[in-house]
C-alpha cells in the first residue's frame, strides 16, 4: 500500500530528550549556507546492530523573510519496515495507530520526543505508493518489465528519461517531482546495496530472500511504486483524483488514495496503450521470449534451435520450402523430426496469451488485497 514517508515537523513541536540520556548521539552539523544549517541525527548503534529499523532524522535551521531563524525535523522512512523490518509484506489501513506508536518510540529512542498527535497530523513532503504483484501461470518479472519496456514513457506524465536498467530487471521513468519504478523484487533482493532499488535492505528482509529462493519454484514478485517526491507534486495529482491538497500523514495513509494512485498511474501508461505494446508480427527475439517462457528449463541451444525452426518454418511457403532447402543435408528421418519439432513448438506457442500478465495485474490492482509473504 504504502512505503517511504517524508514527514516535516516544526521543531517547537519536538522536545529534546538528549541530555536525559549520555548514550544518545546528538545532531551532527552535516552542511551549512548563509540561510540554513543541515543537521542528521543517528540511530544508537547498539539498537541498529540489533537489526531494528530507524527512521532517518534531518533537522534544518533556517532563516525566514525577518531575519529570525525558524527550525524543522524532517522524518523519512519506511513504513512497512517499522512493523514487519522488510517492504516484501504490505501493511493495511487499520495499522496506521501501530506505526505512529512505534515511529514515536523509535524517534524517542533517538532523542526526539513527539506527541501521537503531531506525527499523525505532521506535513507529507514526499509518499511512495507501492503494490508487490505476484505473478503466476509461468510469467516472469524480467519478461513483464521487457514488455513494458515497449512504452515510450518519456511521452507519458511528463516524465522526462526512462531507464531500463539492471539486465532488464527494472524500468525507471522520472522527473525531480515523481517517479514509476517497476522492478522484480526478488532480483533486486540479490544485488549489493549501491545496485538495489531498495537500499535500505535489513537482515530480516534478506532471510526473506532465502526462504522464496529456497523453494522448489521461485516465486515471481513483480514491483510496482509511484514515487511523488514534491509537495507540489502530491496536491496537483491529489486534487486531479478529487482529494483534499495538502494532506497531513493520516490522510496519505489510505488504502483508497494509494489504490487510486497506483491505477491512476497504471491505466494511464498502459491501458490507454495497450495497442502500442506488441508488434504485429513478432522478431526473432519475440518468439524466443515466449519459447524460454513456454519451456523455463530449456537449454539456451535448444531454445535457439526452436525458434530458429519457428521462424523460418512461417516463412514463404512454409515447411514445404523448408524442406526442399534441407533435402541435400539431411535425410528423412531427421526431417521428420524437425518437423514434429516445429509442430510441437508451433503449438504450444499458439496456446500462449502474451497479455495474460496484464490481466493478473490489472486484477491484483482491483482488489487491493495487503500482500504477505507466508500467507500468500
């Protein structure tokens, strides 16, 4: 439903808990200009070598129109992670009273005493709205984001560059104000922390990892997040879905806004699209997709060897021509064969649905249902 939160507090509304506890790591002076100083404030490190997930504190002091100084805390963090410590399971609507409760625990921890009621009602500079798709029926997620990948994103939403990056394994397409990120989560889970999509990767959520990769079939969790990181951002694409422009965190908390978002985004780049995602006739390339898809243990030379066959028995006049160019270099026992081989694979193509993923997609979208690892 909902991952990272920027949260912004004035800092009259904070108390200083610092000098109640030597342990605790005071702000740490990070940059300074001639309108503001930038302060970050550390999570205890006995707390984090515990693997217990801490919200990331930046406090700014700056100076206003009448020359006086005027301080705030900025709050960023994942939401799922304070409940679960991992993004893989998804959090509902009911469960916002839960994080507020330990977000206030964690930020005291840290020395910074809030009330319930101002973090609940805090300013959102920046929300990410998320939904892990599970896709099933022999769809991978690398296979999905490629076919993706044949929308010219940089015409929609005013998104400025689109990336297909890490081996095909996820699709970027952003501005400084949003972002749609699109990536396999269990590919993601697998790479370093300078090549992850999700840099914040706990130890629980790389146990996570072990256990669906351990299972006889690896489970294919397909990412989708809608990264709206300006507030100005946030009150256009707000009002355009006809809720109220500025809202506080208990209003981005919604299971409707997040849903409404996410479809927003979807149906846009998509289904008003769909026409634009595959070719008519499909390439070499194409047809081996779907032969690595129809058979996931084939070996590489096979594959190559049946969409070869594939192809060139479509061609001119078919598996008669073909025939006739391969009479000098095989006999009829061999020719047979390849032709049996064509025919299986010329099948088992023609029973493929190549938008059958957008269906499950588009249907986990309509039902909105909290995503979790093990009961999933």
């Amino acid at each position: 439903m909902i991952d990272t939160i920027i949260l912004s507090i004035p800092k009259t509304k904070t108390i200083k808990l610092d000098f109640m506890d030597d342990s605790l790591k005071p702000w740490d002076l990070q940059s300074r200009t001639n309108v503001y100083d930038k302060y970050v404030k550390n999570a205890p490190s006995k707390e984090i070598g515990q693997g217990t997930y801490y919200p990331r504190l930046t406090g700014f002091r700056r100076k206003g129109e009448n020359g006086e100084w005027g301080s705030t805390i900025k709050i960023e963090f994942s939401a799922p992670k304070l409940l679960f410590q991992n993004n893989l399971d998804e959090l509902t609507e009911d469960q916002f009273d839960n994080v507020v409760d330990v977000l206030r625990e964690r930020m005291k921890k840290m020395g910074v005493g809030a009330l319930t009621g101002i973090i609940a009602d805090a300013k959102v500079m920046a929300v990410h709205y998320s939904k892990n798709i599970e896709l099933t029926n022999g769809y991978t997620a690398e296979y999905v984001i490629g076919e993706l990948n044949k929308v010219n994103l940089n015409k929609r939403f005013d998104l400025a560059r689109a990336r297909y990056m890490n081996d095909g394994q996820s699709l970027y397409a952003y501005t400084t104000a949003h972002s749609l990120v699109i990536y396999d989560k269990i590919a993601d889970l697998t790479r370093g922390k300078k090549r992850s999509t999700d840099r914040e990767q706990s130890d629980y959520q790389l146990s996570l990892l072990e256990a669906l990769v351990s299972q006889k079939k690896q489970r294919e969790i397909l990412r989708i997040e809608v990264r709206l990181s300006q507030k100005q951002k946030i009150n256009t694409l707000f009002e355009k879905l006809g809720y109220t422009k500025n809202p506080s965190f208990k209003d981005v908390f919604s299971e409707e806004k997040s849903k409404a978002v996410l479809q927003h985004y979807w149906d846009t780049m998509i289904d008003g699209n769909i026409s634009f995602l595959f070719t008519p006739s499909l390439s070499a390339k194409d047809v081996l997709k779907q032969v690595l898809f129809m058979q996931p243990d084939i070996k590489p030379k096979e594959a190559i060897y049946r969409t070869g066959l594939v192809l060139a028995s479509r061609e001119g006049n078919g598996m008669r021509e073909l025939r006739a160019m391969l009479k000098k270099r095989s006999n009829d026992r061999t020719w047979f064969r390849m032709a049996a081989d064509a025919r299986a694979t010329g099948l088992a193509l023609s029973e493929i649905q190549p938008r059958e993923w957008c269906s499950q997609i588009k249907g986990i979208l309509r039902d909105y249902r909290p995503f979790r690892v093990k009961n999933s």
